[in-house]
C-alpha cells in the first residue's frame, strides 16, 4: 500500500463523526482530525464547527514553521472551504459555558513530515492530492498539506506543455518520491514511472487498428502522436495540425527493437475528456525502472532510484 497511509493528504482522510468525547480523546492521544474551515478572520484565526463545537486554529498554529513570508499568508486564506487536519491541543469553555476547542495545524504536519522524513525513500510510492498547477510543474499535497513538487518532465514520458494537460487541483493521483533533501525538508516527486513501460503501454495497441491521439509536437519531417502518456508514436507531415488537436490514427507498424510507433493521421477529432490515469504501479518501492523494451537496440532507458546519503 503507498506509504502514507498513516498520513493521508487533507481530503482523503476517512470521514469521522466528531463530537467533544472524540475531541477529548484526540486531545489525551495526539491524534489527527479532519473538518472544513468556514472562515478565516481579519487576525488569521480559522474557524471550525466540529460537531456542534467550535474549533479555532490560531495564525501560528494555521501552517507548518518552514513555511515563511507571502506563501504563509496564502497558505492560510486559502483554506476556507478546504477539509484541513489538525490535532487537539485544549478544549475549553467560552464565556457562555459553551465548549471550544484549541487545534494545530503545524503540529499536525510536523508530525507527518517528521514521519516522512524518517521512513520515505527514493522509488517510495505514495498517494497525492493535487493543489496547484504552474508551468513547471505541479504542486501535490502527500498527507496533512505537507506539500511536494513534480516537475513537469517527471509526470510522464510523452511531454507535455503545461501540467494541466494531465491533471486538474484536487485530483487524486499517485506519484513515487524522486528524492529527498532531509535538512531543507523538502520531497520532490516522480510520476511516469508508475504509469508502466514502453512495452507495457505498447501492447495495448496492434497494427492495423485505428485509435485515438494527441498531437504533442509538430515538425516538419511528422508530427508525435500521443496514444498514451507514456507512448508516443511519429506520423507524416499532415497540415492544419497544432499540439493539443484530438486526431484518429492509424497504427502502421510497432517496433520494440527500436522503440518506433509509426502513425498514419486519419483525421482530427472534437475535444474530448481526459482518460483516466491507468497506472502499472500502485505500491511498494521502486528501486529501478527500465522504461525500454529488453531487446532494445540501444543503451536502456532507466531510472534507478538511490537512497540519498545519511
């Protein structure tokens, strides 16, 4: 199972019921909860209405210490509206008797990074949420808002432009750590492995059938047709085509030897939503991923993933 199971991004945490025996108990225990915040105040306190008590999580306690200056300040606004984890640290009473609850964010993601930090390695699969998109990458939560980066050429192996060519915020994705810098603590994320080698995607396809595509890349010699996130296939020169055009295509030949699709462009197609990820990988640990097919004329194309030094 991916390694954060104990640590789950903010949203995917299992739903609970909470009430103030629950909330007693987190506090005696140290254990992680879950619950929207409803509004953020002018002094960046958040609110939560936890089963009938009210939650506040204080600016200091909103996000974790190594988060500084701008991106702090967004980091708290923008969790209006968003399931947030915290963990109990007192409970009292308002001046009506009614009972409140004190939470920490930062405790709760100190926690979890310290987890991480400690038992993650490189080839570590994971379960993300996604939260941003840039154009260099995307921004994906691994458990209790601890964010890490995947950088765009990590997602898959047919390229992309642009990240939201793959993903959309709030999707639920999987992803391998790619490495780890303990000291800054900071993951950084790798995708395309898990979504299965060039044979693997390949044999999906045979000759002579007739599919569809996305145009990548446009050449004057052909263009590069996407058949999968990681397989690409090259076809004629055809006008009028331009990255992102929908296309059918008509598989011509597979040759593993040289690792070559070749394409034949039927015509373009209307847009049409993204497939789902079909992932070849769901757990475990990778150590070392040979995309190419084994009889591959040249050198492999492979990823190792090394355990960063102590």
């Amino acid at each position: 199972m991916p390694e954060n199971k104990l640590y789950p991004p903010e949203g995917l945490r299992p739903p609970a019921t909470l009430t103030l025996d629950l909330l007693r108990e987190a506090q005696e225990s140290g254990a992680i909860l879950e619950a929207p915040v409803q509004r953020c105040d002018v002094g960046h306190t958040l609110h939560l209405s936890l089963g009938g008590v009210q939650g506040y999580i204080p600016r200091e306690e909103s996000v974790a210490p190594w988060i500084s200056g701008a991106d702090r300040d967004i980091a708290v606004l923008s969790r209006v509206g968003k399931p947030t984890c915290f963990t109990v640290t007192a409970l009292e009473a308002d001046e009506k008797g009614a009972p409140v609850a004190l939470l920490s964010r930062r405790a709760a993601q100190e926690q979890a990074v310290d987890y991480f930090l400690e038992h993650l390695e490189p080839g570590s699969v994971l379960t993300g949420r996604v939260t941003r998109l840039e154009g260099f990458g995307a921004f994906v939560d691994i458990g209790c808002g601890i964010v890490a980066m995947l950088p765009i050429e990590n997602i898959s192996v047919s390229r992309i432009s642009h990240p939201r060519e793959r993903f959309q915020p709030g999707q639920k994705i999987l992803a391998a750590v790619w490495s780890l810098d303990r000291e800054a603590r900071r993951i950084t994320l790798t995708h395309r492995e898990l979504l299965g080698t060039w044979m693997d995607n390949a044999s999906r396809f045979r000759p002579g059938e007739t599919v569809r595509g996305v145009v990548r890349t446009v050449k004057e010699y052909g263009s590069f047709i996407e058949l999968t996130p990681n397989l690409s296939g090259l076809a004629d020169a055809k006008e009028r085509l331009a990255p992102g055009d929908g296309v059918s295509v008509y598989i011509k030949s597979i040759r593993p030897e040289r690792m070559k699709v070749k394409l034949q462009v039927i015509e373009r197609l209307p847009p049409a939503p993204p497939d789902p990820i079909h992932y070849q990988i769901t757990d475990g640990k990778l150590e070392r991923w040979t995309y190419s097919p084994p009889n591959y004329e040249k050198a492999p194309v492979e990823t190792v993933f090394t355990a960063p030094a102590p």
